[in-house]
C-alpha cells in the first residue's frame, strides 16, 4: 500500500504537468520530420547560370539536355546571363551555384572534328551541392552528336574539372559554422531561459517585484550578462576550431569586426528568443524540454551540415527564416568565400532585425508577478 500511495502521488504530478507528456509525443514525431528531410534528400533546384556565345546545333544540344535535367530529376534551376563577368559576380553573391559557358565556335569547332570545350565555374564551399551541380552538368555530355565536346578547367584544361572561385575547404573546416552556431546557442540555452527559470524557481525572481525595475530592464539586464558569458564561449570555440582545421578569417580587420557581428547579434537574438519562449515559465524542466526541441528545429534545418537546396519546399521556406540559417551562411561567407562582406551584410541585416523583435517580444513576455 505504501508503495502504492508514492505510484498514486507521483503519477498525479505528472498528469498536473501534460506538456511534458505532450513533449515527450511531438518531439519523437518532429525529430522524424526535420531529421528525415535536413539529412541526405536530394539536390534540387540548384541555380545554373548558362552563358551562350554560339546558336549552331551542337550548342542547342547542350542547352536542350540543360533544359530537360531542369524539367526531369529538377536538380537544377537555369538561368539565362548575359556575360561571364555578371555570372561570376552573381556566383560570388550567392545567387548562382554555378555557371555554364558556351564559348563561340563551340558547335562549328565539333562540325570540323576539332576539340570543343564548355566552361564550367562553381561554388565550392559547400561541397555536397558543388558535387551534385556537377554531376548533372556532366550528364548532359552524351547529348551532343559529336564525342569530342568535354568540359575543361577554366577552358583550358582537358579533363573534367570544374573551375573553383574559393579556396579548397576541406570537411572539417566546413564545420566550424555549425560548431559556433550551436554553442551560441547552447549558451543561449544555458544563460539566458534556463537561468531566468531557475531564478523564478527558487524565489530569486521575487526580489525583481520589490524595485522600480521595468520588464525591459530585467530583459535588457539578463540579456547583457547572458551576451557576455555567450560571446566568450562561442568565440573560444571559434578559435579553436579555425586553429584546429587550419581556417582563417578573410577581409582583413573589416572581416573580423563583421565575424564578431554575427557572433554578437546572433547570440543576442537566440537569448532573446528563449527569453520570450520561457518567460512564463516556471519550473526548470520546461526550458530543459523546449531547449531540445528548438535545437532540432532550428540546427538542422540552418543549412550547416546539408545544403538547403535538398530540403522540401515547406522546409526551405522555414530555413528562409531560420535566424540560425542566416547565421550559418554570414560565417561561411566570412571564413569561406574569401571574406564575402556584402553577402554577409545581407545576412547581418536580418539578424539585427530579429534581435531587436526577439528582445521587444521577450520584455512584453516577461512574467512580472507571482
């Protein structure tokens, strides 16, 4: 019977408590769903510039295998540019994965028996997308009548390479984007709702109701100290892993002041996120139970271990505002695409703008009493 009566009293404690039963439902579910379509799908809809200099058979040939790569197995996106010098500078922006060159004379070289050769540039840093971008264009070769066409190294070369724009990043350099992102947001975790819980939890969150302080003070006071504790870890990690895999820091100071930018706002941004997620709860477990939910939905879908490109549509649209996509691509941009400033600055902008709604909607949240 004693036995008995601790089972009753412990069971009705957690029927008092269903989100964590609730949690311990959904999230199996959601792992399922982000994990199965963030990992290993395949590569669509990657944006191929095509720069045509010859309208002869050969070179429509070409263009006609192009087009039906987009139509069938959709791994690419065609894009009509005008010259190789706009195409390059869209690649360096982000907005082409590649760009496809058919020079002048392509399809009358072929006609004559003489060797014919389409330029192939691409974006390399991420190498999964890089390798598929490929491997479609190259598919498109038995198209044309004449063997002889091939693609060439910056229309030089005679075997199949494509023309990288940055430098090589190898594996596990590719990683360190990923491994600073999550420990700000471990330290977003940990600083920021876990501690504001704790506080609530033990009392400590009583003395606030004693002073004149305002729910933006305390926001804007947790979330400095959590900032600060933050910014000192996911730095020390960055260090370390640029130190460890032999990654720097491209742009000069510049590059640097925007790599701790990105840190500061994006560590800012997910402290005041947690803050407006937890800020009316009450007991620790709830921050332990949300904290794993978010890291999945959030994490995966950023972008750092798999291109966004093979994800399902209704995935993309969310990585699209993903606050840990932006962050994701504002590094590589630094560390990878030789200190790419303006396209970090288009993901800066966005991570300023959700700090700041973050930080609002976190001190109206911000539970004031008992």
């Amino acid at each position: 019977m004693r036995v008995l009566a601790v089972l009753e009293r412990d069971f009705r404690r957690m029927l008092r408590n269903p989100l964590t039963l609730f949690s311990s439902i959904l999230m199996p579910l959601l792992y399922l769903l982000i994990l199965g379509n963030s990992l290993e799908g395949p590569i669509k809809e990657l944006p191929l510039g095509v720069v045509v200099f010859d309208q002869g058979t050969e070179a429509r040939a070409f263009i006609g295998a192009l087009q039906a790569v987009e139509r069938g197995p959709h791994t690419v996106r065609l894009v009509s540019v005008p010259d190789p010098e706009y195409a390059l500078k869209l690649l360096r922006r982000g907005e082409l994965s590649g760009f496809v060159i058919v020079p002048p004379r392509f399809s009358s070289d072929l006609e004559r028996g003489e060797n014919a050769a389409i330029g192939l540039y691409i974006d390399n840093v991420d190498s999964v997308a890089a390798g598929a971008l490929q491997a479609a264009v190259s598919a498109t070769l038995p198209a044309l009548r004449r063997p002889l066409a091939r693609f060439e190294l910056h229309l030089g070369a005679v075997q199949l390479l494509p023309q990288e724009i940055y430098p090589r990043v190898d594996y596990d350099t590719s990683l360190v984007p990923a491994v600073v992102v999550m420990a700000i947001f471990m330290g977003s975790m940990i600083a920021g709702g876990f501690n504001l819980v704790m506080d609530r939890f033990l009392g400590v969150h009583e003395s606030y109701l004693s002073t004149p302080l305002s729910r933006m003070d305390i926001a804007l006071g947790v979330l400095g100290s959590g900032t600060i504790v933050t910014l000192a870890t996911s730095t020390l990690v960055l260090a370390t892993g640029l130190l460890a895999t032999g990654g720097r820091v491209y742009g000069g100071p510049l590059g640097y002041l925007m790599l701790f930018a990105v840190e500061l706002l994006t560590t800012f941004g997910l402290l005041a996120m947690m803050m407006a997620v937890l800020g009316r709860a009450n007991h620790p477990r709830v921050s332990g139970v949300l904290g794993g939910f978010l890291n999945v939905i959030l994490f995966f879908p950023s972008g750092a271990l798999y291109p966004i490109q093979s994800f399902p549509s209704w995935l993309r649209a969310f990585a699209m505002v993903d606050p840990e996509t932006h962050a994701v691509a504002a590094l590589k941009a630094i560390l990878f695409r030789s200190g790419d400033l303006v396209a970090a600055g288009h993901h800066l902008i966005f991570l300023a703008l959700f700090a700041v709604a973050m930080t609002i909607l976190a001190a109206a949240t911000l539970k004031r009493t008992l």
